[in-house]
C-alpha cells in the first residue's frame, strides 16, 4: 500500500515520549508520524505530562510538527499551544511504559473523548489488558506461568521448573529480567530487590531454551500478522530485546505463528487494537504488546512490508 494522500486529511496528535530524542531509524512513533504527513494528515505532538482535564475538556499543551528522515534534523515543532483533543480525528497513545498509576491516568483521560475522537490504541482495553497479563487468557498458547508476590509461591513454581525466567509485571525493554538456573540461588535476593522498589507482583515463566534462536515479534494490524522480525540475544545474554543488544533479523511466520494469531486476532480487532506486537518463542506466546509497540522499521527494511501503511489504511477505514 503506497502512501497515497486520503481523500480526507486527518487531523492527528501523538501522546510519546520527547519526539527529539527518538531514533529515527528503529523508532515506531516515529514510522507511524511520518507516514501520517506523507498522507497529508495534519500532525501534532505532546508529551504525556502535558495532558489535562479542564473543566470538561480534555486537552494538551501541544506543538505541530513537521518530520523528516535526516539524522539530527529529523524535526521541526511549532509554538505551544493548547489543543482541543476532542477536536482531533487521531490520538496515538505512543509513550513507553512502565504501565504506572501515570500511564493508566492517561488512558482514562482518554477514555473521555474516545471514540468520537479515535485513539490508537482504545485507551479502555490498553489499561485493561497490561501485555504480561492478556497472555493468561491463552494457557494453551503460553509456557507455564505464575503471577506472585509471595515468595514461597514463586519458590514452588521454581522447585516444580527448575529453569525459570523471573521479571517484573509491568516492566519493558528487557529490564530487570533474570534467568534462574535450577543452581542459581539469588530468588530471595531478587525478591527482596523488588519488594523494596514497589508492592507489584513479579511473573515467573518456564525458561525456553528455544530463545537461544530468537524471540519473535509478529505485527498484527487490526487484528491481522502482517510479518515478524526476531530478535536475537547477544552472546552470554538472555534477553533478546533491542534495547539491550538484540540483533533482529529477517524471519518468516510460521504456521505456528498463524495459529496464534488466529486464536487472539479477533479478539483484539473487537477491542480497537489497531497496531499490536507479539512475542513468540519457540511454539510459546509469551507478551501480547499494545501499550507502545516496536518493530515497524525493522519489518520494513527486512522484507519491504509497510505495516504503517496498512496500520494508516485501518485508521481511515475506521474513521471514514
């Protein structure tokens, strides 16, 4: 699908991170706000700070931006100015996690406008389903799993899978994720860590050895896997995320892969999860990703596909 103009510009403001630190050459938000302006919409920025309820409206200090793909140049922002939201076509619901009290804030400010005004993805569903927890709904798509802040119960689970994955519920970009070995013996010490930084529960999974060959991102669009990249760890290393040193490489789905989207697609479509990420290894799902998905540059360079187009063509349709 070309980046062809829609017979009606949108207007569009994206909820991200700071646009001027972003890395044009991985950055989703990034592909998607670029893509926007090549179709004629008309495109807007703010930080989630800058987001408010006032006396009815929801609104945000805010500037329109204009984009290009030149390193160190990639952006022009114009005056700040406080935008209507209810008065936008689009709202991209970008910034990272961590899913805090902040980020769950967000969603229900959103809330308040959508879907007269379309937010990508539906705020309601976003908070509803944090990616480590809409897995739960597929057992038998998924490794076996426990969800626990007590620390015997984590042990059992441990004693019973020897070779364990422990991370923090609501965490991302491979943070504070630990392999456990059936020799390691730090779950005290980590459970004593994390207690110390919040009250959250931790997730344990059955350590996959297939990851060793690649933890697989498969882009869904409204519903649909429109291709994969994986990502492979670093020598000596377990995660397989970017963010700490993951070489993604060309893949191709498998039917494996098609029977899990299958499985969850529908149920995404329904709940306006127009641009979703998942993580398989192996044969196992392990993290449906909607708050803020990757992967968009690397499936375009890998095998020509333009997820943001067809991501900007469910848009129009939903909007038309």
């Amino acid at each position: 699908m070309s980046d062809t103009p829609s017979a009606a510009p949108l207007r569009v403001a994206f909820q991200m991170d700071p646009i001027e630190e972003v890395n044009i050459d991985a950055d989703s938000s990034f592909e998607l706000a670029i893509a926007a302006q090549a179709r004629g919409h008309e495109i807007h920025y703010y930080t989630p700070e800058r987001l408010a309820y006032v006396e009815g409206r929801i609104v945000a200090k805010g500037q329109a931006m204009t984009l290009r793909r030149e390193v160190g140049n990639h952006v022009d922002l114009g005056p700040l100015e406080t935008l209507d939201l209810a008065e936008m076509d689009v709202i991209w619901l970008r910034q990272d996690p961590p899913f805090d009290m902040s980020y769950i804030t967000t969603t229900h400010l959103l809330d308040r406008i959508h879907p007269d005004t379309l937010v990508v993805n539906d705020p309601t569903w976003v908070r509803g389903w944090p990616e480590k927890l809409m897995v739960l709904d597929f057992p038998d798509l998924t490794p076996p799993t426990a969800i626990a802040r007590d620390l015997d119960t984590l042990k059992d689970f441990k004693a019973r899978h020897d070779d364990v994955v422990l991370k923090p519920l609501y965490g991302n970009g491979g943070a504070g994720v630990f392999r456990l070995t059936p020799e390691d013996r730090n779950l005290n010490s980590l459970h004593e860590m994390f207690s110390a930084i919040n009250r959250e529960p931790l997730i344990m999974q059955k350590f996959l050895p297939a990851v060793s060959k690649g933890d697989k991102r498969v882009i869904l669009v409204d519903g649909e896997p429109v291709g994969a990249i994986n990502r492979v760890p670093a020598a000596g290393e377990t995660r397989s995320n970017m963010h700490v040193g993951g070489r993604p490489e060309k893949v191709d789905l498998t039917a494996r892969d098609r029977e899990i989207c299958a499985a969850i697609g529908p149920r995404l479509r329904e709940a306006g999860q127009i641009f979703v990420g998942i993580d398989v290894i192996g044969d196992w799902l392990t993290e449906i990703n909607i708050t803020s998905p990757t992967g968009l540059q690397e499936l375009r360079r890998f095998d020509g596909t333009d997820a943001a187009a067809l991501i900007w063509d469910a848009i129009e349709r939903r909007r038309a």
